[in-house]
C-alpha cells in the first residue's frame, strides 16, 4: 500500500471517529424515589363526615423526577406511560421533573427518556398505580368456596342474587373476601342511608348509636343526600387485598372492587333504604327532595364506579314500616315517580359512560302493600324486582305464629294472605311481567319461645311467650346456627309440604323456629321456573352456610361447575 493511499484511510479513520464523537444519544436517566401511588377519587382515612370523607376528581396528579449520572442530558424529556408518550418537555440539565394528568385507573409501567437529535435514551421501567373506584388499579381477589359452597356456573340466564350487609365484618366476621361470587349474578349492599335528623330518620334511634352515626356521616351534608353510614367498615378498615398503609379504598368497597376484578360477570348494588333506613322515603312526595336525593345517587355512582346501578329497598310505600307514624296514600305515586326519575337519570348516565345501570327494589310480598303501589307502571323503569317473601310472621307478633317465608298456604291456614305465590300474583294481576319478579329465599329463621295451647301436635296453632333466643337478635336465628344446634337433642324437624315451609320445634321448651332450607328454596326454584320468574335472591349472605346458595342455582337449572 502506498504513502498516499496510508494517508487517506488515516484522515478516514479520523473523521469517523471525530463524528461519532459528536453523534450519541444522550445518557441514561434514573427515576428518582418518590411516590408509585396515585387516586383519581381521593379518601380521608381519618374523617367520618361524608363531605371530608370524599374527594372526586377527574384525574390523578402524577409527578416525577429522574437524575442523570453520565452522558449528554439531550434536549427533550418525555414520560411514557405502558409505552404512550403523556408528557414532553425541554430537558435542561443532569435532572428534571414532571407532572401530568392521568384519566384512567390501573398498573402502569413509567418511563423517562431523554433524547437528541440522534435518538433518545430510556430509564429503567418503574410501576406506578393510579387508583380510581372501578378497581381497575387492584389485582383481583383470591377467594375460596367455604363450608358447603360447590361451584355454579351462572348458565341459566335466571338472576342469583345476595344481600351483603355493611356490619358483617363485626362480630359476623363475614368480610366481601368470604363471599361465593362465583354462585351470584348480583350483590346487593347493605345498606346506604339517606341523610337526615330529628323527624327524618327517628327508626334509627331503635339501634344503639346508629342515628349517631349517621349524623356525622352527614354532618355538613344536605337531609336528602345519600352517604355512607360506617365509613370504617365500607372504605377504612384494611382486609385482606386492601391491607397496605397507602392502600387508597380499603373495607367493603376495596374489596368488592378488588371482587369483581375476579368476578367481571359480577353486578354489584348499593341498596338504599332497609328496615331503619326507610323514614326519608317517606317525604319524597316533595319534588325537591326527589330532586336532591336523585341527583345524589349520580353523583354517588359517579363517585364509586364499581356500583352497576342502584337497588331501593323502602319499606313501605303507604305506611307500616319500622316508623308506624309515617306513611301516607300518596306515597304510592310518590315510589313510581321516583323510579321513573331514578331510571331517567341513569339513562342520561348511560349515554355519558356508556355503561349499562340496573334500577332494582326490594318490595314487601304482602298483597296490602303491594296494592298500594302501581308495579304495572313502576316496572318500566325497573330491571328487577325482588319480592321479599319472608318475615311473613315472627317473634314480632307472639299470638299468630306461621311459616315465615311459605311458597303457599298451610292446609290449617289456607285463607291466609301471606305467601309467595299470594305476593307473586298480587303482581302479575297488575300486569307485572313476570320475568322481572325475583323470589326471596331465607337464610335465617324466625321463632318463638314458650309455645303452649296448641292443637293437633301444630306448634302454629298455639301462642308463645317471647322470642326464641337468636343468632344476632332474639327471634332470628342464622340458617347456619340452626342446621349446627336445632336438629337434635329434642329438636324435631318437621316439613309442611303443603305450604313448601320447614320448620324445627321444641316440644319440652315450646322453641319453635320457620325458616328456609335446601328443600323449601328448591321448591321456590322450581315454582319460579315453571312460571317464567327471573330468579331467586336472599337475605343474607353471611348467614348461610352453602346450602341455600347451592339449591338455589340447582334449582334455577345452573350447571355444577369443576
């Protein structure tokens, strides 16, 4: 090789050098330390009021900051979000910062890059979550069939629905994590208030420090509103998937989050009203106060978006409720304006998520209250109703004893009003269709004590004392507790297959407890098969023990599932 032809590939050599000097990416930036955890709906851990409790928003506020140790800084800085560019900006140094908006829930993998005219250089990926109430941000909950659940499939097309009530963390000890999902259609939550004092919720005062309660939940917050009654129980509590410090949404409402990352078939319902919690219903028959409180239930199922709609439970339109005060005849009109109001604000609700929203109530089966309410019009805006054919009688009444939740009539009662098939065709003759009728089954039982003066070996024939002792409460006995205790030591059981109705007595301490097992609930199945019913729910989850849950999906034709 010639001088010449050496002395050109030097100067080559050279320039390439010198060019790749000047032609590299910038250097690698590190995510610095700092917060992976972000809420678009923001929760006080330590408030009670409602109004302090809550924090909505649209939107998470994101930040972060990265360190450059070596190498060119470049002249751009973006943050990438699962890969997708959310923010840009001029890098200036050997560190920088963002901040950004995020609009949707969920695990993220963050990345910062820094970049020139020759390429960009990324950071390490780091996991950040946004947590927003649809649960999007939660992995899903791990849960087990316990005790005698077997696995369903929900192939039928029938409704398999169960209320969980808000206090069953207590003494219960029935957290959501306990819950067969997988046997359900729909869960009903037990219960959502509606503010209100003195004059407005007094049925309250009959549960130690529950009006309290609600008093500060609303404290701040207008008579009309919905709110949350134990914000311990629904959102502060740690449970198991909701434990961490920083965890944003604990307690029920984290977990049934958390439940239906598992369970997506699952519709979850706020029920609104029960028992104690009906009083406010009753002063509905003022547009204004409809007005306030309908406008609260978007603003709450905008707020917690793992909730597919929403369940009234006021017991009852026209009166005869926990308050014997309060009811009047124009309370009939009142409910169909409600759930007339309710569904058009859902449907406005539908058309801005483009989510489906089911409006639902629980109604007595008593063909009294039934009567005062057009349920021919009121269906229109309802996707179910669940006809709660149960407490029939109970331990509230000591001179007329019955079965509690009787498909029909006793043979020694038949002019009896007070049965499933007497409140199903109280429905159909108002032209209800009888696909949106859903039949109650119990997972309790009710009795009574001391049973004298009874005829014919019938314990119903008779009068009792007291209240049989309870599960929870004198009278009401766990379905549960009554398979576990009341079936031996001179405990007889005894089936009226007339009326479809068990039922355990205690000849030599007159204890006599009506209630529902797998043999009258299977009856209910068969019954709402055969006339074209929409399927059976039940009150309450936490105090069956499988059995009833299991034979009311075999009997709605669900298929056993491996």
């Amino acid at each position: 090789m010639s001088k010449l032809n050496r002395l050109l590939l030097a100067l080559i050599a050279s320039n390439l050098i010198c060019s790749l000097s000047y032609s590299a990416t910038p250097g690698t930036p590190t995510i610095s330390w700092g917060n992976s955890q972000y809420s678009i709906i923001e929760v006080n851990h330590n408030a009670t009021a409602y109004n302090k409790l809550v924090k909505v928003k649209d939107y998470a506020d994101v930040d972060v900051s990265w360190s450059l140790w070596n190498g060119d800084y470049g002249t751009t800085a973006k943050v990438l979000l699962n890969d997708q560019e959310v923010w840009k900006g001029p890098s200036k140094g050997a560190s920088g910062s963002a901040k950004f908006k995020v609009y949707q829930g969920g695990r993220y993998q963050m990345q910062v890059a820094l970049c020139n005219s020759d390429g960009c250089s990324m950071s390490a990926k780091k996991e950040i979550i946004v947590a927003d109430t649809d649960g999007s941000h939660l992995l899903p909950l791990k849960t087990s069939l316990l005790e005698n659940n077997k696995p369903y499939e929900q192939n039928s097309g029938k409704v398999v629905a169960g209320y969980f009530v808000e206090w069953g963390v207590y003494g219960r000890k029935f957290p959501v994590d306990k819950i067969p999902a997988q046997n359900l259609t729909h869960v009903l939550y037990g219960f959502i208030p509606i503010c209100g004092g003195n004059g407005i919720n007094d049925s309250l005062k009959q549960i130690e420090n529950s009006f309290q309660a609600l008093q500060r939940s609303c404290s701040g917050r207008e008579n009309f509103k919905v709110s949350i009654h134990d914000p311990w129980a629904a959102l502060q509590m740690p449970q198991k998937g909701v434990t961490g410090w920083d965890e944003p949404y604990k307690g029920n409402f984290g977990q049934l989050m958390s439940l239906k990352q598992a369970n997506p078939h699952l519709k979850i319902l706020p029920s609104i009203g029960g028992w104690t919690l009906s009083d406010p219903f009753y002063f509905m028959g003022d547009k204004s106060k409809r007005d306030v409180f309908v406008g609260s239930v978007k603003e709450f199922l905008q707020t917690w978006k793992f909730f597919d709609g929403v369940d009234i439970d006021w017991e009852y339109p026209g009166g005869y409720g926990a308050n014997t005060a309060l009811g009047h005849q124009d309370d009939g009109q009142t409910y169909v304006l409600l759930m007339q109001e309710l569904r058009a604000m859902l449907d406005k609700l539908e058309a801005q998520t483009g989510r489906k929203y089911e409006l639902t109530s629980a109604i007595s089966a008593g063909k009294d209250k039934i009567d005062r309410v057009n349920f021919g019009v009121a269906q229109h805006s309802l996707d179910h109703i669940f006809l709660m054919n149960y407490d029939f009688y109970g331990a509230f009444d000591l001179n007329n004893l019955g079965h509690q939740a009787a498909l029909k009539a006793p043979s020694w009662r038949p002019e009896t009003n007070y049965t499933t098939v007497n409140g199903v065709n109280a429905l159909l003759k108002q032209g209800v269709k009888p696909k949106k009728i859903i039949l109650g089954a119990a997972m309790y039982g009710r009795g009574w004590s001391g049973v004298h003066n009874y005829v014919e070996n019938n314990p119903f024939t008779g009068k009792a004392t007291k209240g049989v002792a309870g599960t929870w409460e004198t009278g009401v006995v766990d379905y549960r507790h009554i398979k576990n205790s009341y079936m031996s030591n001179g405990w007889i059981y005894n089936y009226d297959v007339t009326a479809e109705a068990p039922y355990v007595f205690n000849a030599s301490t007159g204890d006599l407890i009506s209630f529902d097992d797998v043999r009258s609930v299977t009856a209910k199945g068969r019954y709402a098969l055969d006339n074209g019913l929409g399927g059976l729910f039940a009150w309450e989850l936490d105090a069956d023990n499988g059995d009833i849950l299991n034979s009311m999906n075999a009997s709605l034709g669900n298929r056993p599932s491996n």
